[in-house]
C-alpha cells in the first residue's frame, strides 16, 4: 500500500484503498471528463459497494498560493489598523479641544509633530506586547485574547507620556484631552482589529493546509473539531499515522496521507503550513527526530498535551534546571474572587436589563401574538452545589411541547449518534415561528438575567443542566457545581449543539478549576461573535 493510500479499515470493517495526492486527483479527473456524469465531482474514497464518496474538485485542487502567507498579510493589515486608530483618535480629541486655552508643546503643531514621531515607537510597543504574531501561530486567535494587552499598552503609553512631560516641565498637556485619546484608540484599535480579522478570515490567504500526526482517538477528535471550526482558518487535508484507528463517522472525506516516516514529501505535496501532533503510535524519540526535521521546513508545530482533559488555559509553565513544568490552578475558588465574581454579574446585569427593556418588551408582543401560550418559559434546572431552581427563558415552543417531546425523540440527533444524554433537534416541529429567530441568536436566554441578578446564575459559567442531563454526571465532573451555572461559558462560544455530552462536562469542568475574572471577561468578548457565526443553534 503506497503513499497517501491506507486507511485501514472503514465504519464497515472493509478495507478500503485512499488516494489524496493532488496530482492523481488530477489525472483522475482528466480520464474522468469525457465519461462522468458528474462533471464538478472527482471520486477520492472508494467505499464499500454501491457508495463513493466525492468532493468538488475547487475544493480539492486549491491550496494557499505561498507558505506564511497568513502571518505576512495579517501583520501587515493589523499595522495598518493600529496606524489609522491612533491618528484617527488623535485627530478627533484634537478637535474636541481645539477651542481650549491648553498650554501646547512647540506650538502651533509641536503636538502634531510629537505625535507624528511617536508612530514608529507605538508600533514598536505593539510588536514587543506580541499583537503581530498571534494570528499565525494561534488558530482560535481572537481580539479579545488580546484586551487586556491593549488595554495594558494604551495606558502605559499614554499616562507614561503625560508623566514623563509633567516631571520635565517642558510644557502641559489637558489631561481631559489625553484621557480622550486614551479612551479613543483603545476603542479604536479594538474594532480595528475585530474588522481586520473578520475580513481576514473570508479570504483565501486566510486559509492553512494543516495535517494531524495520529489518527487514534484523540488524532481523529482534533479532526472533527477542526471541521466544526472554519472560522480557525485551517483546511485539514488529512491525518499522518502508519497504525490509525477505524474512523469515525463524521470526519467526512478525510483519510490517511502516508505513514509518519514520509511526513516531510507530505508536506511538500500538499503544502502543509501547520502538523498538529496528537498522540500518534510513534516512540518518542522518532516523533522528536520528525518534529525537529519539520520546523526546518518552517511549518508551525502544534502538540495535544498528555492529560490534555485536566489542562486548561489558566495552567502555568514554569521550569526546573530547563525541564518545562505545568502548574495547574488550584481548585477552590477563594471568597475574594466569588466576591469579585459577584460584583462584575451584578454590575453587567444590571446595565444590560436597562438597556435592553426596550427589546425585551418588543420580543415579549412578538411571542403573545405569533402563538398562545406564556410569554416566559420556566424550568428546573441544577445549579450550585446541586441546589435546584427555575431558569427562565422566552417560550419558543408550542404550549405542549412537553407532552409532545416522546413523540419526537426519534429526531434527536444525539440519540441517533448513539448517546441520548443530550436531547437536540435540528429541526424541532414544536418551535414556533418567533422561537426560531430566538435561538438562532440566543435571544431566548435573556430572561436568565433575572436568574444572574437573584444570585441564580451568573453571566459566565457551566452550562445549566436539566435533571435528566445532571444525572448522568458524576465523581470528578461534580466540581462542575462547584459554581454557578452561566448564561454563556465555554460550551456556548465553541461547540454548542454540535458537542458531544462527554466533551461539554469537561469543558465544564475546565472552566470551574481553572476560574479567573481575565477568562470570564474574554468568554463574554467571544459570546456575540460566536452566536452571529455559529450554524446549528437549537
């Protein structure tokens, strides 16, 4: 069996014979012109008799024009964001106080010029705090990954440069005007960048060949959720391993590209920017000999932790004599952080209930007249430490819809996969019109800031399982009780209904132990962007 031509062995126990490589394709598709009836098709996956698998052949052939094209662009499009944010913010308080009798540097446009000198050193500030270089070596990069970096720069920079001219007495600057321009280029710069990235992310250049190295379980886990995720920017070609695992059913057309020895042609092939190591059969000295020969080929490396279920992102990595150590958080959470928890759900919650009445009341009409029933759906559901209470939520069903739900079980697409814990319908007959546009935006949930101001819920946290779902969790997935349930968490900005049960309890469970008020405030950045993208909603 050659290269790019093995998956052992299909969901049907046959063996079945796989060839990816572009250039066969290509033949294929040439001997196939004059005799397919499927002209936009090539067949890359024979399966067993009376089944072929097929891809459109665009999606096949195309490939990223020139390697590191995504970090050349990306840098170059967040300088240019970066630029027009400071000046715009410049210009606009320069105008808001260009009335005032403010004593100015090297009048008439000494600021003007301090400024203009300035330019280089703020870029300069932006690469060393690492906002250049994140894009490419991180897939899930976000702005909002990036806040408190912002935040940080902006302030030392501005209020260090006011220091610095107050103590040399070589002129004065309004302090209302730099606490405008403060304000004003971090606003600026985070929105800059949020439609930076968002266009960036619809182009080609955007897009990374990437392979996994192992298609065991775990190799074939960071498969689907790669699929899940189109918005990461990474086209998986397919896996690396010489002994892979049957596969699972809903890696669609993916398959083995070569044994881990022919890596290096692979990436040439195929032209693979980033290998993603996930526990491939290799001993660990092979896997370290490739590792090192690939970074040679400047492609980025990415390795699944061992014990990659209990590491978060709040794990610390420090060193003894150079030997790397994972440090992770301890598990109970102190009173002064449940404190500071507390107060941010309050303060949030509140300005959110004012400032969305208005919608709240129009959304209430839209439900009384689109269908009879309340307006408000209760529910119980199991908070912290296990205490039980009613969530609230706008109905988006028929009045009966719990009498009905036997009666659509069969749809539930979980069941259907072979684990019924979750119950999840695509296409639910009992949704009314209204209640579809309120779940797909999650306009539904946002009765439950009544939940988070009665001290119910909170803003960020573990998904709010019902009883049937909370008895299926048990021994260490308990700690997920540990707080209180939130309107959005990590379930709600990466997989939503497309996660598997298993997979949102640890989740859950990663939340709870790794807590700190930085990830709550990055989990709420990321609620909106991934309720606008997200697919399957219901």
């Amino acid at each position: 069996m050659g290269r790019g031509e093995r998956w052992k062995k299909n969901e049907h126990d046959s063996v079945v014979w796989v060839d990816m490589r572009y250039d066969a394709a290509r033949r294929r598709h040439d001997a196939m012109d004059s005799v397919s009836t499927h002209e936009d098709t090539v067949e890359v996956f024979a399966q067993p008799v009376g089944t072929v698998a097929e891809l459109k052949r665009d999606e096949l052939l195309e490939q990223p024009a020139v390697r590191g094209r995504r970090g050349w662009v990306m840098r170059r499009l967040l300088l240019v964001a970066d630029l027009l944010a400071l000046v715009s913010a410049f210009a606009l308080s320069e105008l808001a106080f260009s009335g005032t009798e403010t004593v100015r540097i090297l009048e008439p446009f000494g600021g003007i010029i301090v400024f203009a000198v300035s330019l280089p050193l703020w870029v300069l500030a932006f690469k060393l705090y690492g906002l250049y270089d994140r894009d490419e070596r991180n897939a899930d990069h976000s702005t909002s990954d990036e806040a408190a970096h912002v935040f940080h720069l902006v302030t030392t920079a501005a209020w260090g440069c006011f220091l610095v001219l107050l103590l040399a007495d070589v002129g004065s600057l309004d302090a209302k005007e730099l606490a405008t321009f403060w304000a004003l280029t971090i606003v600026f710069v985070s929105c800059g960048r949020i439609l930076v990235r968002g266009h960036g992310r619809r182009q080609a250049w955007y897009r990374q060949n990437a392979v996994v190295l192992g298609a065991g379980e775990v190799g074939q886990l960071v498969g689907r959720k790669l699929l899940n995720h189109p918005e990461y920017g990474l086209h998986l070609v397919g896996f690396v391993d010489a002994a892979p695992k049957e596969r699972r059913p809903d890696l669609d057309d993916l398959t083995v590209l070569g044994a881990p020895d022919q890596l290096l042609e692979i990436i040439e092939e195929h032209g693979i920017e980033r290998v993603i190591v996930a526990f491939s059969n290799e001993t660990n000295e092979d896997v370290l000999d490739l590792l090192r020969s690939v970074e040679d080929q400047d492609v980025q490396v990415d390795i699944v932790p061992r014990l990659f279920e209990i590491i978060g992102p709040a794990m610390e990595i420090h060193a003894i004599e150079g030997l790397p150590i994972v440090s992770l958080p301890r598990l109970r959470l102190s009173r002064s952080s449940r404190l500071l928890k507390r107060t941010m759900d309050l303060g949030f919650t509140a300005a959110l209930l004012v400032l969305l009445a208005p919608l709240l009341a129009v959304i209430a009409v839209l439900i009384k007249l689109d269908s009879p029933g309340p307006v408000v759906f209760r529910q119980v559901r199991v908070g912290t430490g296990g205490r039980y209470f009613r969530i609230l939520k706008f109905r988006t069903m028929s009045a009966d819809a719990d009498s009905r739900k036997a009666s659509v079980a069969s749809l539930n697409k979980h069941a259907r996969a072979g684990d019924p814990r979750m119950f999840k319908i695509a296409d639910d007959p009992r949704v009314t019109r209204v209640g579809r546009f309120l779940r797909r935006y999650s306009l539904d949930e946002l009765p439950q800031l009544v939940n988070v101001l009665t001290g119910q819920m909170s803003l960020v946290g573990p998904r709010p399982l019902i009883l049937d779902e909370d008895a299926h969790v048990g021994d260490w997935a308990r700690r997920r009780l540990d707080l209180k349930p939130g309107m959005t968490g990590l379930w709600q900005v990466t997989g939503r209904s497309e996660m598997l049960f298993d997979e949102m309890v640890k989740l859950d469970y990663l939340y709870v132990t790794g807590w700190s008020l930085g990830g709550d405030l990055k989990l709420m950045a990321r609620t909106l962007p991934s309720i606008w993208r997200v697919r399957n909603s219901y």
